[in-house]
C-alpha cells in the first residue's frame, strides 16, 4: 500500500499498466505513472536526459504519459518528446514522437518491447543507477517491470481498494495474510490476500480478502496482527493510516515488520512507534 508522501511515492494499480508482479497494460490512455523493475524494485526509470534507474520520487523527470496508438502498442511520453529505444549499449534517449520506433508492446510478464523487437533493459551490472537500454528478450528480471502511479499527498480522507502495501524497509515484499489468518511479508504476487481496503487518514478497517486486520492481543504492548471475521463494533479492528507512512492501532501501536527482517514469511506484529523504516509503508 501507500501511505500519502511516504505513500506518495508511486502505486502499483490493480488492473493498470502493470499489475503486482507485472500484469497487464492499462485499458485507458493517458495516465501519468513511474515504470519501476523487477530487478531494481526500488528504483523507477529516470530521464536526465537519458534513461537510467533512480530512487523512486515521482518527480517530473519520472513521470511518462502513456499514450495508446493501436490496440497493443503505446507511446511513452516524458513531457512533449517520446521514449525511443537505444543500440544494445547506449541508455535510453527521447525524441519525435512521430518517429516510427516510438511505439511499444507489453506482455502479461511486464516486458516492454519497442518496434524494432528488442526489450526495454537494465544493465545488470550498472552499480546502484544503471543505465536502461534495450536489448534482447530474455525474460529476465531486468526485463520486467511494474507500473507505480502518484497518489494525492493531501486533502479529504479517500478510499484505497484492492491495493497492494509494501514496507519501506522491505522494497519487494508485499503485506500478505497466510492461510487466511495470520499477516506476513511476502513476495509481491498481487493475489486476493494481498489486496487490502481501508481509507486513508481515519478510522478505517483493513480488509484484505474477506477478513479484517487485528492484533491478536490488543491488550498487548507487542502482538501479531492476524485477519479475523470483520465486525463493525470491535474497536480493535480499526486503524489509521497516516501521511507520514505509519498504520496504527486503536491502541496508538504501529505496524511493525518484526525484526526488520526481509525474509518471506517474517511476521507482521504492532509495536512502540518508532519512525524506522520498517513502520512505513506505501502502496503499490
């Protein structure tokens, strides 16, 4: 999920360009969204003026229009000028949009493919910004990728559907609840028990897959947060979700990736706040 600001970086949309772990290109044109990879997850495509990979920001130098031309093929437009693929080792650069190699294709496993059928690429060994080019199909992790798209930092409280919440700490790694009961971190797969409902900045619940979030032992100062049958009138079961990235409990507790841990399956728990990373979440 995301929380504004912490939460405003960018979000994964259910149904959008690409869903959780990659998924399928958007129905609509237009949409305004940062292109992350599956190979750098915290980090989205950036021009300045070529492409390499940055820390997500949703700042305008990560911000590509899609742009439909035919059933299947887009263009990605960064201000008034279109992506264009590049040679085998040059990044990526912008130009006329009437440039014939202007259109792209995706597949349901996040691969973009420009008209000359190479794919959209990281270098794999560029350090910590690499340079995106394209190259290839391999069907590699750094040929996939997943649409993030800029949530309001502000205003009226607003309902959050169907999302997907990663911890701050744990860039690849979605809230999901096992065996309909007990909430963990997990790799993103974009299921039914990742999905989570709630509003943001209220008292909310946090529904996920017919169940509502809790801690197990809300009269515990530390407590695993389990999914529970939804009740309207137990005052353990709300939350608020918060600007700065923070989910907590009736009790004022935050949710909390237990020992910071990025390993599957690590425990959610609530806990003294504490503003660390692994208390903030966005969505995705």
């Amino acid at each position: 999920m995301k929380l504004k600001n912490a939460f405003a970086l960018t979000m994964l949309l259910a149904g959008g360009f690409f869903a959780s772990a990659p998924a399928a290109l958007a129905q609509q044109g237009g949409d305004v969204v940062s292109l992350r990879s599956e190979f750098k997850p915290g980090k989205c495509l950036t021009f300045s003026p070529r492409g390499y990979m940055a820390d997500c920001s949703a700042s305008n130098s990560q911000k590509i229009r899609l742009v439909r031309v035919s059933t299947q093929e887009w263009q990605l437009r960064v201000g008034a000028l279109c992506v264009l693929p590049a040679p085998e080792s040059d990044p990526l650069k912008l130009g006329s949009c009437s440039h014939r190699q202007s259109s792209w294709t995706v597949n349901g496993n996040g691969r973009i493919k420009s008209a000359t059928g190479t794919c959209m690429h990281v270098w794999a060994r560029g350090g910590d910004n690499p340079k995106v080019t394209t190259n290839r199909c391999t069907g590699q992790k750094n040929q996939k990728w997943a649409r993030y798209q800029p949530v309001p930092a502000g205003g009226a409280a607003e309902m959050a559907r169907n999302v997907m919440i990663t911890p701050k700490s744990a860039p690849g790694k979605c809230l999901d609840v096992a065996n309909r009961k007990s909430l963990v971190i997990w790799d993103c797969h974009g299921n039914s028990n990742q999905r989570l409902s709630f509003t943001w900045g209220a008292k909310t619940q946090i529904r996920v897959d017919g169940r509502c979030l809790a801690p197990e032992n809300p009269s515990a100062q530390t407590s695993p947060v389990v999914a529970v049958q939804c009740d309207d009138n137990r005052a353990s079961q709300f939350w608020r979700a918060g600007k700065d990235g923070r989910i907590r409990d009736a009790a004022g507790q935050c949710l909390d990736v237990k020992g910071n841990s990025l390993r599957n399956g690590t425990p959610m728990i609530v806990y003294p706040c504490t503003g660390q990373p692994n208390q903030q979440f966005y969505p995705r």
